[in-house]
C-alpha cells in the first residue's frame, strides 16, 4: 500500500502499459483516474477489474492533445477524489510509415498525442501540486529518445520522445522543490502497440537485449510505482531505462 490517499492520473490507460500501471496504482492503494480516448470498453472492463479487486477508479474520456480536454480531465478527478497527487503521461502514439512516406498528420498526431499531451496534462495539474506542496509527475518516454539506434526507426516518434525526456528535465527544474517529475524509458515491452514486428524484428531486438526477452508491463509499472511513492521523494529530473539493458549508455 505504497500508494495509500493518494490520486493518479494515468492517461491512455485503458490497455498496455498504461492498463498495467493503473492496476497496480490501485492495488497500492491510489484512487486511480483512467484516461482513455478511443477504447472505452477496454478501460471499462479495467474499472470492473480494479472494483473488483477492492480498490477505487473512475474512467474520464479525454484526448490529452486538446487543452479543452485536458482541462476536463483533471476537473473530473478532482470532483472524484478532491486533488491529484500524480499523474502519468503515458497516452502515445506511433505510426509505422517511412520519414519519406510520411502525411503531414503523422507527425502533428505523434506530437501532439506524445509530447504537447505530456506538456497540457502537466501544466493542468502543476499549480494544484504546488499549492498542496507535493507531487510526482511521470512521464512514460522510450529508449528511441535515447537515441539508441536501432530503435530509432520511427524519425516522428523518436523526435516526440526525446522532447518528452527534454520536457522532464525542464519540468523537473521548473516545479522543484514540491513536485517530482521523471521519465520511464521503455525498451520493447510486449503490447498491442509492439504486436505488428515481424519475426525477424522481435529476434533481433532479443539478440541485442542483455537480458535476451522482452519486457512485460507490468516490469513498467514496476519502476511507476517507485517512481510515484514516497522512496523517490530524492530523486528529480531521471530517465530512467526499463529496457533489459538495450540502449544502456
């Protein structure tokens, strides 16, 4: 019960590792508001499965690139639960196309959902950390913004998501010293988003991953739950790599 009275907002919660870290954000005791934007039966059946298991959630429709819905979102949580005590970034988006063969709308989408999403959801909910002198924002990046090479392939996704870890250390500067703010770097997790990788793609990812597999969600949520309890309270402004050792630097 690491988390016990406090309140999260996870947004694009309703599956993957987004799904996975609500879960456990309730089972340690967080009241938990599941962001989701388009998959609404999914992010009912998270509620039914964290009421289930004796802990409380509430479900907000929200596309975190919209300030309007944004600004909703975090109403919601506060006439739910009274405050916000911590919020993850983590609603993303990629899309497998080319730099060469890329609309125009891959990239406004991919940066608008991944990096200004981070930058709305964090404003929204900053004054309201600081005024009750504590907070821990976590923002979910990727080793792509790590600039590990070969997982660089997406140039939209990894621009949005080295912006997200600029964003952390800004962020992190800027709302000390009440308020936390750090990155989760992902390797490749297993995911609806990481579902489509050929053969051949998830064995050589496996072949340069030390720990030779790849990660689960719920190793995710494991570092957002430190992240977010009070055994982090000294630690500020971090990348911090969940990758089984792919993209150490």
């Amino acid at each position: 019960m690491r988390l016990k009275g406090k309140v999260a907002i996870v947004t694009g919660a309703s599956r993957g590792i987004g799904g996975a870290i609500a879960r456990r954000f309730a089972r340690e005791g967080a009241k938990v508001v599941i962001n989701y934007n388009r998959s609404r039966s999914q992010a009912a059946k998270l509620l039914k499965e964290i009421q289930a298991d004796g802990g409380e959630a509430v479900i907000v429709k929200a596309d975190v690139s919209v300030p309007a819905d944004v600004k909703r979102l975090v109403k919601r949580a506060v006439e739910a639960y009274g405050r916000v005590d911590i919020l993850v970034n983590n609603a993303g988006v990629h899309y497998e196309r080319t730099f060469l063969d890329a609309a125009d709308d891959t990239w406004d989408r991919t940066i608008d959902t991944n990096l200004k999403g981070a930058y709305l959801c964090s404003r929204e909910v900053a004054p309201m950390m600081l005024a009750q002198k504590g907070g821990k924002i976590i923002n979910i990046s990727s080793n792509s913004g790590a600039y590990h090479p070969s997982a660089m392939r997406l140039v939209e996704y990894t621009a949005s998501k080295a912006g997200m870890n600029g964003l952390t250390k800004a962020l992190a500067l800027k709302l000390g010293p009440y308020v936390t703010v750090n990155a989760i770097l992902p390797g490749r997790i297993v995911t609806d988003m990481t579902s489509g990788a050929s053969p051949e793609e998830v064995e050589a990812v496996i072949e340069e991953t030390p720990l030779k597999r790849l990660g689960l969600p719920d190793e995710v949520a494991n570092a957002a739950v430190y992240l977010a309890s009070d055994e982090a309270d000294f630690v500020t402004g971090e990348l911090h790599m969940v990758s089984g050792g792919r993209g150490m630097h």
